[in-house]
C-alpha cells in the first residue's frame, strides 16, 4: 500500500467523525508491511474529551506494543503540538501529512528532529477542512486552542 492508500483510511475515519457531528481530522497508525494497526478520529466533541484527537485515537486503537520504531502516522491534518510530542515520544518513525494549509502544527519540528515526514497536500483534505471551518468557525478555534 502506498501513503495515498493509507491517507485514504484516515480520510474515512475523518468522515465518520464529521457524520456524528465532530470535527474531520482521521488517523491510522501503519506498521512497516503495511498492516494498519490502528485507526480513529477527532471525538473531542463527542466525548468532551480535549485529548481525543485523530491520531491519540489511532494509537490506542492500535494497542500496546514493544515498540513503535517503523511505523507511520498518517493525518488528514498537520499534528498539533499534543500529538507531535506522542510521535516523538513513543518514536513513531514517519508521518504522512493530508493537508497542512489550514492548520500548521508540529510537522516541520517533527522533521527536525529525525521523524521522517511526507505532507500530501491532499485536496480533498484541504476541501474538508476548509468547509468545516466556514461551518464551525467556533468549534475549529476551540479545537486549536485559539
């Protein structure tokens, strides 16, 4: 499976968080074969929880491992700083970026230190994302802390 493939599974679970009224950011944590270990989405607004976050979401869904050293997570949006720090925490090795126009977060901090990262500059992520905000303009500054 190439990134693309696997942006396509964090664009689904983008998806399903707008369909029950969150915010669309999706995540999938990928091992090095390729095997999605875990996936899930923004459910700060479904479990008023502030930490829920897409790629939080997609880590626990993959559950506890050894290690994490090879394995890829991918974004439909630049990581916020929260979860920048868990990939360079738990040494996630790469990250695969959807869109960083409408948010900017700890992506090229990422780079600098070590993390392999690949911004796709996804239209359809950057549609989502940019519909979303003209809708919720309140809700998304809240999601970024503003």
């Amino acid at each position: 499976m190439s990134d693309r493939d696997w942006l396509a599974v964090a664009v689904e679970e983008a998806q399903a968080g707008l369909a029950e009224g969150g915010i669309p950011i999706g995540a999938a944590l990928v091992d090095a074969d390729g095997t999605v270990l875990g996936r899930g989405h923004n459910r700060r607004v479904q479990d008023g929880d502030p930490s829920a976050h897409g790629e939080t979401a997609a880590f626990r869904n993959a559950g506890r491992r050894p290690g994490y050293r090879g394995t890829t997570m991918v974004t439909t949006l630049s990581p916020c700083w929260f979860c920048s720090g868990l990939v360079r925490q738990f040494g996630i090795s790469r990250v695969v970026v959807g869109e960083a126009r409408t948010f900017v977060g700890g992506h090229e901090w990422l780079a600098d230190n070590g993390v392999e990262v690949v911004v796709l500059d996804d239209p359809g992520c950057v549609r989502m994302m940019t519909d979303f905000i003209a809708r919720h303009p309140q809700l998304w500054n809240e999601d970024i802390g503003r």
